[in-house]
C-alpha cells in the first residue's frame, strides 16, 4: 500500500524541556497532541512529514530551544512497508477513538432538541445555545480532521453524524420560527 508518508517520509521528534519553564513541557504536549503524535517513549514521537506539520515542528522546536529546552528533529524513512502501515494503523486507531467520542456525544444535544420540542420550549434562545453546541462539535471534528492524516475510517460516521444534527437543528429552528409567529420556510419569501 502507497501512502502519501511514503513520498514525504516521518519526522521523530524528541524533546526535553528539563531546565526550562515548568509551562514548556504543557506547551510542548498540547502541541504535539494537537499535530496527533505517536509517542514512540517517553519524550519521542512521530509525526508524518507533512509540509504543515513540518512547519508546526519547526515553530516548537524554536520556542523548546528559546526557553532553555533541548528539541531534536530526524527525518526517516520506513524500510519495512508493514511497519510503516502498522505505524498509520495505530494512526488511524487514535482518530478513530477521538471520532467515537464526538460519536458518543452527539446523542446529547440531540436528545435535548427532542425534548426542549416535545416540552413546546422551541425558542429563539433555545436555538441559539443548540447552535453554539453544534459549532463546538464541528470545531472539535475540525481539529481532529487536521490531525486525521490517513482518513481513519470514523471519520465519516462522525461527520454524518455532526450533519444529522444541524438538520435536526434546523427543524428545531423551524419549530421556535413558527412558535413566534412566522410562517414555514416554504411559505416565506
């Protein structure tokens, strides 16, 4: 199997932070979870060699560096094509849990639609709160897609999942329109 890591190879990544700032070492964390690294031990890890990835390394290897740490970045490359595809297996696993938590979080909101409607609470405010929700779920589905670099497969159940509820949204908002006097979508100008 050709991935695109094969063209652009796997950055490791090891950093240490020890006589830097005690904040450096959350820093460093939240940025290499963010990017969706795979920690090969503790303080080592890899990461494709995407160019945007490559560009976000660079930019924390800098700041470890400028705040008294220690970052080393080595390009690679996989001799054994099934170590590589065990590597984006173990890849896709990890985005596949992240999709299954948006999963499993979803039926909330959607549950709250349906019984704010069956209470006849479709209002305005309802409607917003509902939408701030639904952009929370697209933005965490957003982070994990930047992170997604071998279309794990949850990713379509959790986006087909993110756009049944904006249509549930949707008929939600319709009801709080109607509740305040306006005519149906169909009916308006």
């Amino acid at each position: 199997m050709t991935s695109e890591a094969d063209s652009a190879g796997w950055l490791v990544i090891s950093v240490s932070t020890a006589g830097a700032a005690a904040t450096l070492r959350v820093q460093v964390w939240r940025k290499l979870r963010s990017l969706g690294a795979l920690y090969l031990q503790q303080s080592v890890c890899l990461l494709p060699a995407r160019p945007g990835v490559v560009r976000e390394i660079r930019r924390l290897t800098d700041r470890v560096r400028h705040q008294g740490g220690v970052a080393r970045v080595l390009s690679m490359a996989f001799t054994d094509p099934a170590e590589e595809q065990a590597v984006i297996t173990e890849l896709n696993a990890a985005r596949d849990a992240e999709y299954a938590e948006v999963l499993g979080r979803l039926p909330e909101l959607r549950r709250e639609l349906a019984e704010e409607q069956a209470r006849g609470n479709a209002t305005y405010a309802e409607v917003e709160e509902s939408e701030a929700d639904l952009q929370r779920f697209r933005s965490w589905l957003d982070k994990i897609a930047a992170r997604d670099y071998f279309a794990a497969p949850g990713s379509a159940a959790a986006r087909e999942a993110v756009d049944e509820a904006a249509a549930e949204l949707a008929a939600f908002e319709e009801a709080a329109l109607h509740a305040d006097g306006l005519p149906p979508a169909a009916e308006r100008p």
